[in-house]
C-alpha cells in the first residue's frame, strides 16, 4: 500500500494548490523539528550516500 498515492495526494486534491503547498509546508516544518528516534532512524536508513559525489562544506 502507498500512503502517498492513498492517502495524502487524494486529500491535498481537496484544496486549491497554493494552499496545499502551504499546508505541506508546514508540514514539514513540523515533522522537522520533532525529535524522534523513529524519525532519526529513518533518516538514516533512507538517506542517499554515495562518497563519489560526497561534498565537504567549510572544512
């Protein structure tokens, strides 16, 4: 089953797309700062890693 195709897409569907693009918004802001070891976990396991485009920033 996909949650997205199921479920989130038919109910963004429900509003206008500028609203709908400010609730995913915020959305996000929200589920980025809980602290969560589910979400830790999750994050870690689907982050995408390859060390041939691997980029140091102010080091």
């Amino acid at each position: 089953m996909n949650i997205y195709k199921t479920i989130i897409r038919p109910a963004l569907l429900q509003f206008y797309p500028e609203n709908a693009h400010n609730k995913a918004i915020l959305a996000g802001k929200f589920l980025g700062e809980i602290n969560n070891p589910v979400f830790e976990y999750v994050w870690d396991k689907t982050r995408y890693r390859n060390r041939k485009i691997a980029t140091k920033i102010f080091f």
